[in-house]
C-alpha cells in the first residue's frame, strides 16, 4: 500500500537492508526528507487505518543494547495525567506504537474499539500500559523515579534521580542520553497573592472533583477548553478567564470543530451566549482571597476591575520544560515552538537527521523537545526511529 502512496520512495528504500534504521540519515536529510517524515509516512501513509499492511515497516526483536528509561509515572508520559473523559486530537491509531498496533491490541484483548475513532485516555493509557510487560521490557523501565540532576561523566552522563517510594537516590552513568520529558515538567503559575488557597487547583479531572455551583477556568488552550466545556455540561456556572482575544479563541474552535466533536460542542454552548458561560476575554487575575464559601477572584480587563465568588479556581495554565537539571554543560541553543492547539515551549536546536543537540555529542532530544518538529503527535513518534537508528549506527549495531 505504501508503494501505491510513495512509489519513488519505496523503490529507494528497497535497496536498504537489513535495516531501515542503517539508512544514511544524514544524506536522507540533505536530499529533502528528514527521516522523523520518512517514517511518519511508512507508518501512516494514510489518514484512516484500513489494514495491517499499509504499516510500511516490519519489526523483529532481537538483543537490545543496554538501556534504562527513569520515569515519575507508567509508560505514557502526560496521559497518565489528563482529564479522566479526555478524547484525543486525532483518531486512536495515529497514538500507536508501529511495532504493535492498535488494532493488533484491540484484537488480543477482545476490546470492542474503532481505530479509527477518537480514543479516550482510559482506552489509551490501558494500551501504552500494557507495552512494557508485552514486549518484555519491564525489568528495562523504572517508574517512580525522579530525576533530580544530569552531568558531565567520563562516559558521558551522570543521571541522580530520587526514588519516590523509598526515598532514595540512584545514579546511573551513560554513553547517551535521551532526554524525552515533555512540555509540562513545570507547571506555570500566575504569580499572584492566594494562589495556593485550597480552592485552588492546579489541574482538572472530572466534575465531580468540584462541587459547588461556581467554578472559574483559567487558561485558554485545549486543556481548559475541556475543562470549561465538561463543567458547563455538568450544571456549573462557569467563568472562563484568558489573556487571549476572542479572535484567536475562536479560530482554534472554528477549525476543530468539524472534525473534534467537543470542539463542536464548546462552539455550540459559546454562540447561544448563556449566562451560565461567561467568557472573559484579554483577562487576567490579580489576587484571590478566602471567602465564605469558597473564595474571591479580582480579574482585570481594559484597565476595569470585576470581582467574582466562586467555589473553585482550576488552572489549566500549560507548563514549561525543565532544562535546569543539566549542570556542566555548554548551554542550550533554543527556539521558541507554538502550535494551533495552544502548545508551546522552547525546543533545543538539534540536528534534523538524528535530532542530537547541535552543541552536545551523544544528547538526544526526544518528542517535543527537538527541533523544528510539531507539537502534534503526527510529527512525535517518527522521532525515536532518527534516534534509535543513530545510536545503534555509532555502536556498530546497524549500517549499509
């Protein structure tokens, strides 16, 4: 199928063997096509999955070099953390693993699940958990483990990390590293009096984490704009605060709301301008006070003050990646990254054939953090096969 899509190329890539991952990324990039592209395209040549075939790609599993991924939370990264009901941006299989489908999944655990739809987190997460022991790398992957310094070693890299169940501290030394901690390692504060209150929360869930009637949103992207939506849906009075214009609000909801049916409904509630949805434009607050019950929020607009009660404040604010834990290194050279959907942080400049730091041999920048690629997850995952194929190309692993 991916020759019908990509004839030119996939006569290229019959000539590489035994391995796609012993291509000369370098001279792939140089003539055009960076390989995260080329192996986005032979894993989805498509929008809609139709068959096993059309993933352009065979795997087969054989000694891995010596590895270990140190985590806070389970495989799956920020799902572990999103709203209980939250659906994805893209239908369920463009969030797979190539080397394991999700149709595959779906049919070995007799789940009732179109690929193709949107898929909800627990239907992710149960997936993403679910890799770790099916592919017999659990002993590999150390969950509950926080990573608290990286330096200089004489083989490259010095990890310390804090065991969050007994307390202690590990250190692990490396010839590589990937750094892959996504955008939300710190979460953004408004730095304002009260803000720590006990009303106040720094994440959403589901509704019935908030009762009361009164719930003031803060924030503006994708994460707030479920929050507020699921609220509304839920009987609450709602008061959405954000810095942004309405005109940048409504051209994120206007081009999703076609194809995200929860972008359709925060379009429906916004045009029949119900009081119990109030939108609060070029906003933002400057202090939080107890009250009785709940608490006080003074908001500001146009040089005006407006005070609203209030139940609960929920800040769905983003976060900013933490590069502090690098100490001894040369610095990094950044750029600032955004998207339609409201991500946004400062990547590291890498190389496009490998997405190695330009100024730090052997530190790869894993998902969002490297260079030059989207925030969405269509231009995430062909990453890690640059990475993979890199480092097992300089150990001699794989090559032409």
């Amino acid at each position: 199928m991916f020759s019908l899509h990509q004839p030119q190329l996939a006569r290229g890539l019959e000539q590489v063997s035994p391995s796609l991952l012993g291509m000369d990324f370098k001279a792939l990039a140089k003539g055009g096509i960076p390989p995260v592209d080329l192996f986005r395209l032979l894993h989805h040549p498509r929008q809609l999955f139709a068959e096993r075939a059309q993933i352009a790609m065979e795997f087969r599993q054989e000694t891995p070099i010596d590895y270990r991924l140190i985590t806070q939370e389970a495989v799956g990264g920020l799902w572990n953390n999103v709203p209980q009901n939250l659906l994805t941006l893209s239908p369920g299989q463009w969030m797979e693993f190539a080397f394991h489908p999700l149709v595959q999944h779906v049919e070995e655990l007799g789940i009732d699940l179109n690929v193709n739809d949107l898929i909800g987190k627990s239907d992710l997460v149960r997936y993403y958990h679910g890799i770790p022991d099916r592919f017999s790398q659990s002993d590999y992957i150390h969950t509950n483990e926080r990573v608290i310094r990286i330096e200089p070693h004489e083989r490259g890299f010095c990890i310390k990390s804090n065991d969050l169940r007994t307390r202690t501290t590990r250190r692990y030394t490396c010839k590589y590293l990937v750094y892959a901690v996504g955008q939300r390692c710190i979460l953004r504060r408004l730095d304002v009096a009260g803000e720590d209150l006990p009303f106040v929360a720094k994440s959403y869930d589901r509704p019935s984490d908030f009762p009361g009637n009164r719930v003031v949103v803060v924030g503006g992207g994708r994460s707030a704009d479920w929050a507020a939506t699921e609220l509304y849906d839920a009987d609450k009075q709602i008061y959405y605060v954000m810095r942004q214009p309405f005109e940048s609000h409504w051209r994120l909801i206007s081009d999703s709301r076609h194809g995200l049916p929860y972008y359709a409904r925060l379009a429906e509630i916004i045009e029949r301008r119900d009081p119990r949805f109030q939108t609060l434009y070029r906003t933002h607050i400057s202090k939080i006070e107890s009250g009785s019950p709940g608490g006080l929020v003074t908001v500001e607009a146009h040089e005006t003050e407006k005070v609203l009660e209030t139940d609960h404040i929920i800040l769905e604010i983003g976060g900013t990646v933490d590069y502090s834990l690098f100490e001894g290194f040369a610095p990094f050279e950044q750029v600032k990254k955004s998207d339609p959907y409201r991500f946004q942080l400062h990547q590291v400049l890498t190389h496009v054939h490998n997405c190695e730091a330009v100024n730090i041999p052997n530190l790869y920048m894993g998902g969002y953090l490297s260079s030059g690629l989207g925030l969405v997850v269509i231009a995430m995952h062909g990453a890690t096969y640059a990475i993979a194929g890199d480092i097992l190309q300089k150990e001699g692993r794989v090559g032409l």
